[in-house]
C-alpha cells in the first residue's frame, strides 16, 4: 500500500511540470519557428507556406509620352511573414534608360528594390521608368525569412497604342 503512494507521487511530480511545460505551437511561435513541423504550424491545405502571388498594374504596362513608363507591382504572401521584408528582382530597369523604384522602405535604382510586409501580407512596389524598350520583363520576389519563399511572374512592356 505504501509502495502504490509513493508511485502515485512520484508520477504526479514528473508529469507536473511536464504538464506545465509550454511546447509551442502558437501563432507568434510558429512565426518565429517558420521550419517547425508541428501540425498547429501547418498552413491549411498542407506543407509549407503559402505560395507568393504577384500582380502588376496596368497589365500589360503601355509606354507613354516618350516611352516612359508606370507600373504598380503588388505582392501577396501569407500573414504569417508580416513585418519581413520582400525583395523584387526585375529585368524592368533594363528595358528603361532610367527608373526609379518607390516603396515604404524609400527610393532604389537599378534592378533590386525592398519593402515591408504588412500585416495582411501584402506589399507593394513603384516603378517609374522614361526611355523605355517593349518586350517581356522577368520579375522575382523573394521573401527574406528563413525559409525565404519565392515566385517568379513575367509581363510585358506594350509600344504606344493611338487611341481610337
């Protein structure tokens, strides 16, 4: 009998503080753990984050005026990387003879610009260009996270059109 208690407190010790132990899963947890395998981590519909979705606007992009250019290129992500940074790599610069990225994050030339994720996962991104060439215009968007999710989109740049 005395043998029985002595069992039955020494489990009650050992699976107290196992009880009390956190072990993780939550959201803020998960978002600092991006590689955790843990099923409450898990995106809805399996495996890994979530794909990255570009959009540009207009699409296609038309030169104007003396072939400059205006485009608005949105990036869509999950939540779970709000505050991180996005990185778009575009061949955009090189079809223009001058242009210039603005983001939340400030200005940058050439083909790199950054800007911050927010709390929805969206970010956005400016690109005014002048002297610009038509054709096709690779773009990449890398999220800078540890698991650093990607995407690669193409569009094109279109010649003045008259207007009818």
């Amino acid at each position: 009998m005395i043998l029985v208690a002595v069992v039955a407190v020494g489990a009650l010790g050992i699976s107290g503080p196992v009880a009390a132990r956190s072990t993780g899963g939550r959201p803020a947890w998960c978002r600092h753990h991006p590689k955790s395998q843990r099923p409450v981590c898990q995106k809805s519909g399996g495996g890994g984050p979530s794909s990255l979705i570009i959009s540009v606007s207009p699409n296609p992009v038309v030169e104007t005026g003396a072939s400059d250019v205006a485009a608005v290129i949105s990036v869509a992500t999950d939540p779970v990387y709000a505050e991180q940074t996005v990185e778009v790599v575009s061949s955009l610069d090189g079809r223009c003879a001058q242009g210039t990225w603005f983001t939340d994050q400030g200005s940058f030339t050439g083909s790199v610009a950054v800007a911050a994720i927010d709390d929805d996962g969206n970010a956005e991104f400016t690109f005014l260009g002048s002297s610009c060439a038509p054709g096709s215009v690779q773009l990449t968007a890398v999220v800078e996270s540890g698991t650093e999710p990607s995407t690669t989109t193409t569009f094109t740049v279109d010649p003045p059109a008259p207007v009818i």
